[in-house]
C-alpha cells in the first residue's frame, strides 16, 4: 500500500488509474464510428507524400505563373522549344567556327564506316556509290553517324538488302533439292506437297523483300539532285549480274522440272510466282497443263489445288513488277545505245578504209564504195530501230 502511494504521488493525476477510469466513455460502442480523413492525418503515408510532392512541385508552380494567363503546358512547352533553339544556334555557331573540326569529324566517321563495310563484306559497288554522294563534305557528320550507327546495328539498307538475297537464295537451293528428292522417289508424295507449298509461299515472300529492299536501298545511294537517270540506273550486282534480272528467270526451271505433276507453272517469267495461285480455266479446268507433264499427270493423279496468295501481297506483287520492267526496259535502252555506238564505230572504220582506197586517176574501187554503201544503209536501219 506504501508503495502504490508512492507511486501515485509521482505520477501524473490523469494517468492515475482512477482519475482515468472517470473519463471513459463506457458507451462509446453505441454511437458511430467517427469518419477518418486520412488527408489530415499527419501520421498517413498517404498525406506525407502528397506534402512532398506539393513541395516538389512549388518551384514549377512559380516559373509558370510568371508570364500571362497562360497554362502551364504551353509555358512549359515554349520555355523547351526555346532552349532547344538556343542549343541548336550555339551548335551552329560552334560548327561556322570550328570548320576544321567538323571535317576531322566526318574524316573519322568516314573511316569508321570503311571499317564496318570491311567486316559486313558489303559489296564494291554500293561503297563506291556511296562514297561519290557522301564522302565529298556535302552532307553533315551527323548523316555519316546515322549511317555507321544502322551498320552497327545491322538495320542499314545495304545489310537489308544482302539478307533477303540471302534468304531468297537459301529458298532457291532449298527448292532444288526437295525436286532431286521427288524425283529419285525417296520421300513420300504428300509430304513433298506439303514441303512444296511451303516452299513456294516462303520464295515469294523473300521475292517481295528483295525488291523492296533494292527500292529502299536506291534511295540511299543515288545521286545527288542535278544529276539527270531513272531510279533503275542504279543497279545491284551480284556476282556481277544485275540480281532484279536475274530474278526474272532464275525460277522459270519450275515450269519443266518434276513439280509440274503437282502444280502448273508458267512457263514465262513468273518470279513471284502468282501463275502457281491462280485457278484453272478451260472446260475441264485443266487447260493449263503442258505437254511436258502430261504423261506424269496420268500417272501420278490430281495435282494441288492453286497455292493460297494473300490480298495484301498483290499490290506488293504489282509494284514489285513495275520495278522489275522499270530495270528490264532500262537495260535494254543501255544495250541498244551500246550497239548504236558500235555500229557507229564500225561505219566511221569502213568510210577511213573507202578513202584509203581511193585513188585519182583510176577512180574509187568498186568494191571500197559497195562496202561503204552497205554500211550506210546498216545505219540507216539501225536509226530507224532506235527512234
């Protein structure tokens, strides 16, 4: 008793046990349940961060209430685009006065460049393309950079265009040894039409590619404006045979090889192989069959029906082939300018032999002037052909 009065005397009256039991409310669960605002409670989680971030965000508050009635977004917007010029004039400024460094610049990126090529094995032709348009100091160091940076990471136009020829030759060889497989017999019949089908749908798509990527890659490399040619003068060589013509006819084996028992192929060109996708027509719907493979049609039975072509890929396809007649007329004009000049040539050679063999007093030799008459009348012929 001593000591609980002793106790009681040091402490405080209101924590005393019977000073605190007179305050309790010993109804307090009859009534409600007071409501809680947790953004009053000092003690929340929730109430600290919002104090934080109504700290954090004064500063901004102050910047953009500086100028008009003007919303934040807009203030903060002009105040980026200004700074962003800034920088851009300082750039500028720094580049007119550091001309020299802006070519040690491109000097180094040219190089790095070269490098890449060397380790990517990218063909000779496009770095001398290249070269000619970028490496003269018409264009920006930055340009260069975007260029060694799409090498770098192997999304440049020239790798595109190399792993789709890569593509489309590995489809190619994949086909010619399925046809040596079914035609020695040494692998079932529906499976040979599953792999076919396969096949032929995979060779079309890397077609598209192919074409698509030469398009893109010609936007990269050709000349400068001022210099007068079509897109299609600018070629790409493989094993020094321009690869759009060689698509033309590369596939046109099909038409007569051991797959005609199983699908019509045209026997034009057809690299992109729509003759395979479209429905028979004749009175029987067998029309399209050729001499070829009509003793293996008896023997073998039906064949496939047509391989399915999606909506999407004929405007693909159409613009593919305008590119592929675009190159094919080009080609041409260029082999017929080149016999023109021969025969030029040829004429020009005939009239300095007529003339040698002229002589005063006897009078041109018979057989000088029949030469040179033949060969006007060549020309001739070879002028009309060409207007």
């Amino acid at each position: 008793q001593a000591l609980s009065f002793i106790l009681c005397r040091s402490m405080d009256p209101a924590e005393i046990p019977g000073v605190r039991e007179q305050k309790w409310d010993p109804g307090f669960h009859r009534g409600r349940i007071p409501d809680y605002d947790p953004m009053h409670d000092r003690h929340c989680g929730v109430y600290q961060a919002m104090v934080a971030r109504r700290e954090r965000s004064r500063p901004a508050r102050r910047v953009a209430s500086t100028g008009a009635d003007r919303p934040r977004s807009q203030g903060s917007q002009a105040v980026a685009t200004r700074r962003a010029a800034g920088k851009r004039t300082a750039s500028a400024v720094a580049e007119a006065e550091n001309p020299e460094k802006v070519e040690l610049m491109a000097r180094q990126v040219a190089e790095h460049i070269e490098h890449c090529w060397d380790a990517c094995k990218v063909p000779q032709h496009h770095r001398e393309m290249y070269r000619t348009k970028y490496f003269n100091g018409s264009f920006h160091p930055k340009v260069l950079l975007q260029e060694a940076e799409a090498l770098a990471h192997d999304y440049a136009a020239v790798l595109v265009v190399m792993r789709s020829i890569a593509s489309r030759e590995a489809a190619l060889a994949r086909l010619r040894l399925l046809e040596k497989v079914f035609a020695e017999g040494s692998m079932p019949l529906s499976r040979v039409q599953s792999e076919l089908v396969d096949v032929l749908l995979a060779l079309r798509s890397v077609s598209l590619e192919v074409v698509e990527a030469i398009v893109r890659w010609r936007h990269v490399v050709l000349p400068a404006r001022g210099v007068k040619g079509p897109a299609s003068s600018v070629q790409w060589f493989e094993n020094g045979e321009n690869y759009l013509i060689r698509m033309k006819i590369d596939s046109s084996w099909l038409a007569g090889c051991s797959f005609g028992e199983i699908l019509d192929f045209s026997l034009k060109s057809d690299p992109f192989l729509v003759y395979p996708s479209a429905p028979p027509v004749g009175k029987n719907g067998d029309s399209r069959i050729t001499p070829v493979n009509l003793k293996s049609r008896k023997r073998r039975g039906k064949k496939l029906p047509p391989i399915p072509l999606q909506r999407e890929q004929l405007h693909r396809i159409h613009a593919a082939e305008m590119v592929l007649l675009e190159d094919s007329l080009h080609v041409h004009v260029q082999q017929q300018e080149r016999n023109l000049q021969a025969n030029r040539k040829a004429l020009e050679e005939l009239g300095r032999v007529a003339s040698r063999d002229y002589s005063p007093s006897i009078g041109p030799r018979n057989d000088g002037a029949a030469a040179e008459e033949n060969a006007a009348k060549r020309a001739k012929s070879d002028d009309k052909a060409w207007v």
